[in-house]
C-alpha cells in the first residue's frame, strides 16, 4: 500500500460518514471535504501517529468568480516523516464569508490565514489576531478577488510623497 492510500485508508476508518473527494494529478494528492470538517481533519492528519503531517507549508485561496462556492480555501501539507505533501482543499461558505481557524493546530497558520484575509477577505473564526498584513486597515478592498481591478483602484490608496 502505498502512502496516498495509507492515508485515505486512515481518515475512512477514523471517520466513515465523512464524504472525502480525492484527486491525484501529476503528483499532487489532494482531498477535498466540507468545511464543517476541517479542524477534526486537519487535527487527525497532524496527531496521527502513522501519518504525522506536522507542518503547514501554506495556506490559500481560490476566487472561482462565478461559481455558487465562489471560495476555495487550499492547505499545502508536509509530514516530515513520511516525507510526503497533501493538499486540503474545502470551499467557503458565500453567506458569511468565513470559516474556522487552524492556527490551533499549526502555528505557522497564523500569518498565513491574515494574509489570505488581507487579499481575498475571508474571515478565519477564532484567529488569535486577524488583521490586515499587507494593506492599511482602513483599505475596503481586497486586491486578490476576481471584482478588483488589475490597475488597482485610482484614488483608494494614498502613495507616499515624494
């Protein structure tokens, strides 16, 4: 059995109600599940002692513009001790915009989910410090949705002087 399986097999046994979608392409492994489910996920793949995925790698999101889950949050995964990187991805609720945190689980989830707050403007729950990272506070906008324009918005960030 090789690694891929091993941890499909893993989540199946730990939670057999759980509908888990995967995909394999060109060597990316991915699984794909509800929101509802991410933190009991994520924390079984980090404290499992087979599996052992101890370090977020990165944390995004996708803007699919059109779509009725117009979001797609995607977890970048590392178990060091298998040597092997999976993908987690689960779409975002449109009602609210939000989904919960994982800085819980991994602490390197911090800064990585203020960034996807900053530029895409999905609200992690029960973040220690959600804030803006790159952009001023008071910014409306978020630059990485699909509505924001290429060229930015004239007039909606002051420049520094010269």
């Amino acid at each position: 059995m090789d690694f891929k399986e091993k941890v499909i097999q893993q989540l199946n046994s730990q939670f057999p109600e759980m509908k888990l979608e995967t995909t394999d392409f060109r060597g990316d492994f991915c699984i794909k599940f509800s929101p509802d489910n991410l933190l009991m996920i994520c924390e079984f793949l980090k404290n499992n002692d087979q599996l052992k995925f101890l370090l977020c790698e990165d944390i995004t999101a996708i803007d699919w513009a059109s779509r009725t889950n117009r979001f797609t949050m995607v977890y970048h995964l590392f178990s060091l001790k298998n040597k092997f990187r999976l993908r987690l991805k689960t779409d975002v609720d449109d009602s609210t915009t939000s989904i919960e945190s994982v800085s819980s689980i991994w602490r390197t989830a911090n800064w990585q989910e203020r960034e996807v707050y900053d530029m895409y403007g999905i609200n992690f729950l029960n973040h220690p410090d959600l804030r803006r990272m790159y952009m001023p506070e008071e910014f409306e906008y978020h630059p990485l949705r699909k509505e924001f324009p290429v060229m930015g918005i004239p007039g909606s960030l002051p420049l520094p002087k010269k």
